[in-house]
C-alpha cells in the first residue's frame, strides 16, 4: 500500500486504518516560527513601552516647573483626604448613568420609530422626530445642562423638582436619547425591506413586523455603538455637579477650593477612567465579536 503524507501532516497509515494524526515536519517548522515571531514581538512592544515612559517620565521630571506641579497636582496628603469622598460621591455617578441609561434607551428607541414610520399620515410625527434630534445633537451639553438645572427653578412652576441631580439627570437624558435615536434609526435603516416584506407575507401587521423582525435585527448590529454612548453617558456625569450635586467631581472640588491643591481632580479623575476601562474593553470585545461574526458569514 502506498502511503500519502500531505503537506498538513495527515498521515493515513501503513495499515490503512487511519493512525492519530502526527504534525508534518514542515508544519512543525511553521509553528516553531510563529512563536518565535510573537516572542519577539512582544519584546520589541515591552522595549519600546519602557523607553517611551522612561523618555516621557524623564522629560516631565526635568521641567523647571515640575517641583511646584508635583506639589499641587500630586500631593499624597491631600489625595488621601479626597479618595473616600470621591468615592462616596462617585455612587451618585453610577446612578444617574444606571437610570439615564434605561431612559436614554428607551427615549431614544421611541424616537428613532417615529423617525422611520412610513407613511404620510405619520409626516408631523417624523418632523417632531427629526427637530429633536437635529436640536439637542447641535445644543452643546454643558448649555443644555446651565438651561435646564438653573432655567427650570427660575419658571417657578408648580409641582416641578428643583433638585440639580434630577435636572440634570433630565439634560443628561434629552441629550444623549438624541445621539442614540440615530444609532437605533441607522440599524433599523441597515435592515433590507426584504425582511419587512417577508414578515408581511407570512401574515404579520406592520407594527408585529417591526417588533419582531426589524428591531431585534436593528438592535444586535447597534450594540456596539450603543456601549460607546454608554460609555461617554458615564463620562458626562460628572457634569452635573455645576448645579450643585455632590458627585466625584463636586466632592473634588469642595476639598480644592478649600485646599487651593488640584490633587482632589486628578484622583476624581483617575477614579473616573478606572471606571471607564472595563466599560471600554468590554465593548471592544463586543465590536470584535460582532465583526468576527460578520466576516465569517454568522448571524448578528
């Protein structure tokens, strides 16, 4: 019997039984130079990482200025007086980004229906749409923020709140429900009329098609985006301390003023991106996967 080794390493046997599969050499030989290659480059990225941070460490330290900026910016007393409090008002943080967070997707999946309704009974509803989010995507933040935390109190309504953390919480979710209606209305747009069509012929309303086989469609491929916008939500937070409310940023602030040291912002800040990071990579692994899938030709 003639015995076949291809270039894989597949060897059939002297039997003809089929033995375990025994790598070639050549393949071996590939593997070996593969890792060989990934070792070096991660010394290379390891080297070039340490020089850079040696290089920048060495330029910051031999600044003239430096004595004086490690004194007001990097004091250890005063960053151990504010990390407690930072951290007690960082909780404040995390639950206007967990409430405008539903809010936001909610308000923003809403409008982003109306802006695509076909039909031209639905015209005045896609306008009103349209105006929001051309409004509040133009309107900067901190201005949508000053209007509703110190505007709203100033009308003197009856029955309406004039706690600073539910005004801005409100600025917070008018704002970003604009910036997310696109992404919802752009993965609604992405979904080929075809599917809408098929769901209508198997007997489905237009509003049971758009619940059940648009939107999911629309969601899955918005995901990613959608975790960016969260990510920057969770960011902007600390905005709402310029009307008052002691989050991380506000509690920094307080210890500043009295301190006259600007250490207090940089643990807030530093708190700020440890919280950010895993929200960060986590929707990096997101996009990944969903690219992945796309290229392999999977479902989104």
């Amino acid at each position: 019997m003639t015995v076949v080794e291809e270039e894989s390493g597949k060897d059939s046997g002297k039997d003809g039984l089929g033995d375990a599969y025994v790598p070639s050499e050549r393949r071996l030989a590939r593997e070996r130079h593969k890792r060989a290659r990934a070792r070096r480059a991660t010394a290379i990225a390891a080297l070039s990482t340490l020089v850079t941070g040696v290089v920048l460490a060495l330029v910051v330290v031999s600044a003239p200025g430096w004595p004086r900026t490690r004194e007001t910016f990097f004091d250890g007393h005063y960053a151990r007086e504010a990390l407690p409090k930072v951290l007690e008002g960082l909780w404040l943080n995390v639950q206007l980004l967990l409430v405008c967070g539903v809010l936001v997707l909610v308000l923003g999946m809403l409008i982003a229906v109306a802006r695509t309704l076909p039909g031209p009974v639905f015209f005045p509803l896609r306008v009103l749409a349209a105006a929001y989010t051309d409004f509040f995507r133009g309107l900067p933040l901190i201005i949508n923020l000053m209007i509703v935390v110190f505007g709203v109190p100033a009308l003197r309504l009856q029955g309406v709140t004039v706690d600073p953390v539910l005004l801005g919480g409100t600025a917070l979710t008018l704002t970003y429900s604009a910036y997310v209606a696109e992404v919802f209305r752009a993965g609604i747009e992405s979904v080929h009329p075809s599917q809408r069509a098929a769901a209508r012929s198997l007997g489905l309303t237009s509003r049971q098609a758009l619940r059940y086989v648009v939107l999911p469609q629309a969601v899955r491929r918005q995901v990613p985006p959608l975790l960016n916008d969260l990510v920057s939500l969770q960011k902007d937070t600390g905005l709402v301390s310029i009307g008052g409310a002691v989050d991380a940023v506000r509690a920094a602030d307080i210890i500043t003023q009295r301190s006259l040291n600007y250490t207090p912002y940089i643990v807030a800040g530093l708190v700020f991106v440890a919280l950010t990071i895993p929200m960060t990579r986590f929707t990096d692994w997101v996009t990944a996967r969903t690219d992945r899938q796309r290229a392999q030709g999977g479902s989104l």
